[in-house]
C-alpha cells in the first residue's frame, strides 16, 4: 500500500515539476507606480486638493491570466480650510492585496488588467507645520483598478492605470468624533519587472 501511494506521488510530482519546466511565463513580478489622486466626495466636508502618491506592489500569477498582488502605497491630498485647520494635508498610508486577472488583447503581447483588493490603511492629519496632529488608526478600505501591460523587453512592462480607493475611519478632534470617509481616484503610470 505505502508503495502504491509513493508511486502516486511521483508521478504526480513529476507531472507538477514537468508543467512548472515548460512555462517561459516568469510568475513574479514587482511594481511602481506613481501619480495624481482625485478626491470623489468632501472628508468630513472639507473639500481635498488633487493630490499625488504612489504604490510598489509585488505579483504572484498562479494561473495562466490571475495571480494576487501586495505591497504598500501612500497618498497626499492638502487643503486650505477644514475640520482640522488651514493648510492641513491627508496623508493616507497602508497596505494593500488582492486578486488580479490579466489577459492580452487577441494575439497582442498588450494585455488588460483588472484588481479587485482589500486596503489596511490610516489617515494621518498634518498642521503646516508638517506635524502630525491627528492619526486615524489602521482600518480595513478596499480598492478597484484596471489598466494596460505594455511589454518594453523580455521582463519589463509600462502599466498606466486608474485605482479607486475607499476607506472610512472615525477618528477624534478636538473632542468630537469625525467619520472620514476617503473615496478618490488615482491615475497612475508604472512600470513592471517580472522575475
């Protein structure tokens, strides 16, 4: 009996390393990506300037067109007058992960990609000074983006996209609870290094 589930796992086993040697497909891959963030709606009725950030995110494909994806991003909106002062920025920071599916368009080497994910995010509030007078705690966010893999080389692609991030937090100023509910879009350009 113990023979039969030996050769059960050889084969098995060969089969597993056989198809793994055949891809020429790299299943790692790390990526940067930067650029503006636009607020959807007022946090906690104080209108957002358009903002900047960026993200690194590293990609695991486990199958021929998904994968999953995690790293960490920050993002930085100021404004003249809010809740908390004048000339305060919103800095968001955290992580975040999810899944990604990924296909070419016909026979192109350009492909689409769409992520649907999870954030573990904070706000974090700052005078002009740039000191941090408010932190909102990590809270749980999600995030919906999609754009274009354009290979530049064997390994390396440009990756323009558009994220939506939502996250709310409740966090204390000045005695009263204020509910920040953060929705933004960011319009992104990266680039990819698969590995």
């Amino acid at each position: 009996m113990k023979q039969k589930r030996l050769l059960v796992l050889l084969v098995l086993s060969v089969i597993t390393f056989s198809s793994i040697a055949q891809e020429n497909e790299k299943r790692f891959g790390f990526e940067l990506s930067s650029g503006a963030s636009l607020a959807t709606n007022k946090l906690s009725g104080s209108t957002l300037n358009p903002g900047l950030g960026f993200e690194g995110i590293f990609h695991y494909q486990f199958l021929q067109h998904t994968g999953v994806y995690a790293g960490w991003g920050w993002n930085r909106f100021g404004a003249e007058e809010s809740f908390a002062g004048n000339n305060v920025c919103f800095e968001e920071t955290g992580y975040v992960f999810g899944l990604q599916f990924k296909h070419p368009f016909g026979d192109s080497p350009v492909q689409y990609y769409v992520r649907a994910g999870g954030l573990y995010n904070h706000i974090e509030t700052e005078n002009s000074d740039g000191e941090i007078i408010n932190d909102t705690g990590h809270g749980l966010g999600w995030q919906l983006a999609s754009g274009i893999d354009i290979p530049i080389g064997e390994t390396w692609s440009f990756t323009p996209g558009i994220k939506f991030n939502s996250l709310s937090s409740d966090s204390e100023f000045e005695g009263a609870t204020k509910e920040l509910n953060h929705n933004y879009l960011s319009l992104r350009i990266g680039f990819l290094k698969r590995f």
